[in-house]
C-alpha cells in the first residue's frame, strides 16, 4: 500500500486528489489530511478514507473536528504547528495543496523525511524555490510537478536531453477579463474575478488567472524547477486551455501537451508516477472542438508578467516578496480596499523598495529569511494598499 497525506484536502486540488485515492482504497493508506473551516468536509473525508490524523489550520475550529471524529479512533490535531508536525508523519506521497506561502513549511518538512512531493503549491516555489529544491535534493526526494503547465513540460520532457531544449512555452487562458476593454478593468468586482472560463479552482487561483498573477507565479515556478533561463520561457494566451505547454527542441519541432481541463490528469500523473494508469477524465473529441487558437499576451493588460520577468531576474528573496506582495495584494482587493488594477501597482511598488533596500539578495537561502521577507513585504503591501485607498 502507498502511504499519502494530503495538506488542503478540502480545497479543490485537495478534492480532486481525494476523488482519485477513494477510487482505489485498497491501494492507499491515508495519512494525515488537513483543511480550515470547512470542518464537516474535513471529517468527511477522514472517515471515508479512513485516515489516521485530521488537521485543521485553524485552532478555534478543533473542538468542532474532534466531536464529529469522536469515536472513531481518526487523531485530531489544529494549528500550523499541527500542520507542520503532520508533514513528518512518514508517507511515501505527500499532495502539497495548501493555497500560499503557507504551504512551504509543511513541504519542506515532507522533503526531509524523504517523501516525493507532489507540489500543487506553486507558491512554495516561488517564494523558496532555492531552498525547496535543495531540500529535495538532499534528502533523494522527488518534486512532482501538480500545475498544469508543468505537469506537460515535465510529461513532454520524459526521454528527451534537456540540453536540446529552446524554449518553453506557457499558455495561459486569460482569465474572466482576457476580452474586456483596458478601460473597464479598474471597475472589475472580486465576484467578476472569481469567475473562470474553463477551469473550476479555489477563488485565489481563480482571481490570479484573471490578473495573470498566477501565469507570472508559474513562469518563476518553471524558472526554479526545471532551470530554464528566464528568455526560454514563454506565455501564450489560449482560450480553449486544452493545450497545457509546449517545448520547443532545437531540431525545431516542437512538443505539446493537450488534455481536457480536468486537474485529476495532472494529479493522477503525479501519483502514478513512473507509471501512467488509467483516469476518469473526459477524452477530447478534437474534431468536435474544430480550432485551438493562440494570441500574444499584452503586458499592458497583465503587468504582472512584466513583473515575473523582474523576479527572474534578480531571484535571491525576490520571489518571497513577489509572492506575499500579491497575496496581501488580493487579500485587499478582495476586501475591495484596492481596485483589480492596483493590485499590480502594490506589488510592483514594494518589489522596487526592497530591491533598493538591497534586501532581496541572499547567498544560500535559509527558511527564517523567507519567513521574514514574506513578513517585511505582506507589511509593505499592505501600507501600499491603504495608501492608494486613501487617495482613491
Ligand atoms: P482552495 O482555496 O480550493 O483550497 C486551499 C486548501 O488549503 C483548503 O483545504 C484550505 O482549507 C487550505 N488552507 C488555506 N489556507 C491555509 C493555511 N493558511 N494553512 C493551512 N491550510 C490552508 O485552493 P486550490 O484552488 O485547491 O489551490 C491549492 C494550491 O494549488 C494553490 O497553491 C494553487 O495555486 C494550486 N493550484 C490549483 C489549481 C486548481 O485547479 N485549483 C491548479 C493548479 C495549481
Ligand atoms: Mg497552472
């Protein structure tokens, strides 16, 4: 039996990978799962799976958890700390699925106890890319690409020399406003964000596609996973997000991954890994589709990726402040304390303060570093953010 653990099980990766493990519970022994407030789903899931531990991130909700498992013998457990110390109960998979920086620790933990991670939490890479890559390394552990993007890089990539590589090419739908006029966007409401054309994801994601902060986030997790130079990688809008990416070879030809948009074939893919098995995702009917359509993206429309390109850049703690910047930066724009538009503007702001503060330069990446910069910058943001309120 496979040993797993699922960190953000009640999220829509989380779900997604629950729907795969309940098909098979033979071969799987479930571990420890944990979520936030939705403590019914949480307990669910426990007893269906038949888990050992539950963890809620959030401590007030531990009472709720604990008498809706009682008697069931499934360990009950809250808090960040629980969290962490979950990520070292030994498992041989672990779906890191938490949305945020604060999905990082309990990667690393998992990584040192030498589980292969399957790394839905882009966030992890960006803000500590570096770290989490050598933490893996150290401890002959795998980093199984979850994202979409990166699960068809790293599909298209078996069996093929990495030196032959040009370029890699992102495509990205373009989110709820890839159509509307600029003029329109500084109007746009959290709930016309929260609306995806092709993907079903948690409302942070979901608002990120629209803004193309989650593009710009996936061309540094590309950077710091597979160890392109930032002129190989490429973004193209797609607005049928049946093809995931693409690598040019430098014979020319060029290799696609196309699929249904369904996350369960990226996580399946993790999951099997070596093996590819059967999953119960839709199979694309192409001729039914007709056409696949791909335009350039406009960095007028999405600042962010210009953003990206500047991270890539400077690396060191940049994606640590990149990454809070934006988190603190939807946190506002959710709260409707910012325009959609601004949320660039506060992260482009404090990224140009700390990096003329010197503080985004470190040699050899320490987790109490990322700790504090992701806290400096989510500060900084913040007062961007009142700021521009105030003037509004
Ligand atoms: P979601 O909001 O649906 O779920 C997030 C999960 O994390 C929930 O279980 C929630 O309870 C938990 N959580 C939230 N804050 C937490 C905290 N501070 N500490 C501990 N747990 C916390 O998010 P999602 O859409 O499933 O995304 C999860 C991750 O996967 C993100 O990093 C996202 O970028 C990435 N991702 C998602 C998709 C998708 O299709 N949803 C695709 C690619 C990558
Ligand atoms: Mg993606």
């Amino acid at each position: 039996m496979k040993r797993v653990s699922i960190f953000g099980s009640t999220g829509s990766i989380g779900e997604n990978t629950v729907d795969l493990i309940a098909r098979a519970p033979e071969e799987y022994e479930v571990v420890a799962l944990t979520g936030g407030r939705n403590i019914a789903r949480l307990a669910e899931q426990a007893i269906s799976l038949n888990a050992k531990l539950a963890v809620t991130c959030f401590p007030d909700c531990k009472q709720e958890l604990a008498e809706l498992l009682s008697g069931t013998g499934i360990e009950v457990a809250a808090g960040p700390m629980a969290i962490s110390e979950a990520a070292e109960r030994p498992v041989d998979w672990v779906m890191s699925a938490i949305v945020g920086a604060a999905g990082l620790v309990p990667g690393l933990k998992a990584l040192e106890q030498g589980a292969a991670l399957a790394l839905a939490n882009k966030e992890s890479l960006v803000c500590a890319g570096e770290l989490l890559m050598r933490t893996a390394r150290a401890n002959k552990a795998d980093v199984l690409p979850v994202d979409s993007e990166h699960s068809a890089v790293w599909q298209a990539l078996v069996g093929e020399d990495i030196s032959a590589v040009e370029r890699v090419i992102l495509t990205a739908s373009g989110g709820a406003f890839r159509d509307w006029p600029l003029e329109d966007l500084p109007r746009a409401t959290p709930e016309q964000a929260s609306t995806h054309p092709n993907w079903d994801m948690g409302q942070r994601i979901t608002v990120d596609s629209a803004s193309m902060f989650n593009k710009s986030l996936e061309l540094i997790e590309t950077r710091e996973f597979f160890g392109f130079e930032p002129r190989q990688i490429e973004v193209l809008v797609h607005p049928q997000s049946l093809v995931h990416a693409l690598i040019g070879f430098n014979d020319g030809g060029l290799m696609a991954h196309v699929g249904p948009a369904d996350m369960r074939h990226a996580i399946g893919y993790a999951l099997h890994y070596p093996e590819r098995r059967p999953l119960p995702v839709e199979r694309l009917d192409l001729a039914r589709i007709g056409k696949l359509e791909f335009r350039e993206p406009s960095e007028a429309r999405w600042p962010a990726l210009r953003l990206a390109r500047e991270v890539m850049k400077v690396r060191g703690l940049a994606g640590a402040v990149f990454n809070a910047a934006k988190e603190q930066a939807l946190d506002s724009f959710l709260a409707r304390d910012i325009r959609f538009t601004d949320m660039a503007v506060v992260v482009e702001e404090v990224l140009a303060a700390m990096e003329g503060e010197n503080a985004l330069k470190c040699d050899r990446m320490c987790l109490e570093d990322v700790i504090e910069t992701d806290h400096v910058a989510r500060i900084r943001a913040a007062e961007a953010a009142a700021r521009i309120n105030m003037d509004a």
